[in-house]
C-alpha cells in the first residue's frame, strides 16, 4: 500500500510529510519526504494551546485556544500534503492512506489522559483520503503509556537494512527516546522515552537568540556546562526509573537553568540530553551492536559527539545508515497507519506497558459525493 505520514512534533518546527509503499510489516520502499515549516505566528499558536492544555480533564475539550490551535493544525497539514504531492507529481488518489499524528498538547498517561489536536475526519473530507488519527489513546485506555509508538517501526527499519542485532534507535526530537530491538520478535522490544531532547534547548535559544533552535550549535559551543546545575537536573527519579516510561513535554522546565549565561545555559542542557540518553543506556538488557541516531538531535554535530563519547564508537546517524534522520517519524506513522487498517497492533507491553499488544488509531474514512467530500469515523 502507498501511504503518507504526517508528523507534528514535540519541537513545534513543522509539519513533515512521507510516502513509503508497505504492507505494514515489511517496508517495500521509500517514497520523497518534505518539511513544511511552521511560521513564526503558527509556532506561537502551538505554544499557547500548549500552555491552555495544562488544565484539560477531557480529551475532546477544545475550549478557547485549542479549538483554533486543532483548525490551524489541520489546515496546515492539508495544504502541506497538497503541495507535497504536486511538488513530487504524485496524484493523491493513488495514495492508500494517510497516518495523521496530530500535536500532542498534553500527555498524561498516569492520568490516563493524552491529547493531540488534529481534526482527522475533517482532513479526510478535505482530501478526499482515508486517515488514520488518534494513534495514542488506545494505548493509554489500555493502561498503557501510550508512547512511544514508533519502536515497531524502528524494527522495520532494522530488519530491512539487516542490522546486527540487537540495535538500538534513539530519536532526539522535542523529547528523546529509545528503542531496544533485539533478536527475535515485536514482542520483544524495549522503548521509553529518554528525556528532554531538544525541547528545552529550543525553548532557552528562542528566549536568548530569537531562533528557534541552537543553529550549529553556537551557543553551547560558547558556554561551558555548569556541573552543578546538570547533577540537579539528572537527580529527578524519572531517570531511575524502570521502563516502561513516558514524558510530556512539560514535564521538565527551564527552571533549572535560570540564572545561567546564554551560553552556559545551552551547553548545559545539551549536556543534559546526551547525559540522559546515557541515563537510558544503562536501563537497556544488552548493550548494542549498534546505535543508530535520528531526529533534529543527528544534525547537531555537538550533541553528536557527546553521545559518540557515553555511548561508543558503534554510533551512527540514520542518514549515515541509509536511513532518514529528519523525516523517520513521518514515515513510521505511515507505515503505522498501515498497520491500523490491517489491525495490527502498535504498542506492546514492552513499549508501553499495555498487558497484551494494541492496536491504535481510528480511521476516517473518505466519501466522494460529487464535488464534495465527506468522511466518517470507523472505530
């Protein structure tokens, strides 16, 4: 099947759009990929339904701010997957599905509550194409941590490149995670989320530089890690914490770093990513063969570096591996959109936490009526 993926992540930068051709199990190829960036009013929009989130005890309350934060957000990724596929001479009617991520504005597994805007039936309607949307709250309602979803993806990965086993993933986005493939089956695999990624260094950048992230890592290569302040921050007790294990974006802040220099303060929170990958390397059962790094966090050569000296010389990025580090999640939610209309499950009790595998995401279905589209929600 040809799919699409759609991802909006923790980072708030943009909306990344792939194709790639799977039967949801075995990856047969891959198709172009494209970012479309947020603008700078779009990513304050985000900011705010970030901050109104906080206070949710519902998941399908969008009062106030959320409400135009879901509308925007959908708009957005169908216009970006409009001109992603004229951009590439794909006819949208030859795409089999869409994978909708939506994004997350709260993540509250022990509550039993996650939260990603994005209006799936109503992109459905607009491009006439089934979508697949809501991937987490399965997970969670079964008591799961509904994050991260990925790993099954990652195994894809391995298994298509013929890693040497067992591999490990890790994905520095807004929050940083990892995946355990080992020898054997998806039931075997092992995720849960690192730490901050790049979060709160985008958040200290845009605060001292007005750019929304750490560009070639200027700041941090300026400033000095302040020991003192990284040992507060990787005494919070998620980090000894067996997995599995979830974050929300909020769940650390900047707190920490106040008071510190520009460019103390960013050295010391990429210090505090790469610390905290270290963190999660202890937690693994065996130590890699390989790790294979994606996300923004491969293309700071900084922050690289830092996880080549705790982790080892048996570190690559996923561009370096014939994979594709900046557009891996939106292929993973492709190939997971996939694996919803064939149900097969997501999430495992190695993942998440669920007691027994899950299958996740609802589907829209698209309905042409004549000029117009409709769509309606299949459980």
């Amino acid at each position: 099947m040809k799919a699409i993926g759609l991802m909006s992540g923790t980072s708030m930068d943009s909306v990344d759009v792939a194709l790639i051709e799977t039967d949801g199990e075995m990856i047969h190829s891959f198709g172009p990929a494209s970012e479309y960036p947020y603008t700078h009013a779009e990513r304050q929009l985000l900011r705010e339904a970030m901050i109104s989130a906080r206070g949710l005890k519902r998941r399908d309350d969008r009062s106030g701010v959320l409400a135009l934060a879901e509308s925007m957000i959908t708009q957005k990724h169908e216009e970006s997957v409009r001109t992603f596929v004229a951009a590439h001479g794909i006819e949208l009617s030859s795409i089999d599905v869409a994978g909708f991520h939506g994004q997350t504005v709260l993540h509250h597994p022990e509550a039993g509550l996650t939260v990603q805007l994005g209006d799936g039936p109503g992109l459905a309607a607009a491009l006439g194409l089934a979508v697949v949307y809501d991937f987490r709250a399965a997970d969670v309602e079964a008591g799961g941590q509904g994050a991260p979803l990925v790993p099954v993806f990652h195994r894809a990965l391995a298994m298509h490149a013929r890693l040497p086993l067992p591999a490990a993933f890790v994905n520095i986005g807004g929050i940083s995670n990892v995946t355990f493939v080992p020898e054997g089956l998806a039931e075997g695999l092992i995720a849960f989320d690192a730490g901050p990624g790049n979060c709160l260094l985008d958040d200290w950048a845009l605060r001292h530089t007005g750019e929304p992230l750490d560009r070639d890592a200027h700041l941090a290569l300026s400033g000095t890690v302040n020991r003192q302040v990284l040992a507060g921050l990787l005494a919070h007790p998620y980090f000894v914490a067996p997995p599995p294990k979830s974050l929300d974006r909020g769940s650390f802040t900047l707190a920490e770093v106040e008071g510190l220099s520009p460019a103390d303060g960013a050295a010391t929170l990429t210090a505090f990513t790469v610390a905290a990958v270290a963190s999660a390397a202890r937690l693994l059962p065996a130590r890699p063969e390989v790790w294979i790094v994606t996300g923004g966090g491969a293309r700071n050569h900084h922050m690289f570096e830092g996880l080549r000296r705790v982790l080892g010389a048996n570190i690559v990025t996923a561009d370096a591996a014939g994979f594709s580090a900046s557009f891996m999640e939106a292929q993973a939610f492709a190939y997971l959109a996939v694996r919803r209309l064939r149900q097969l499950p997501c999430s495992y009790p190695g993942t998440t936490g669920v007691s027994e595998p899950v299958v996740g995401g609802e589907v829209a279905e698209a309905h042409l009526s004549g000029d117009r589209h409709t769509a309606e929600s299949a459980s």
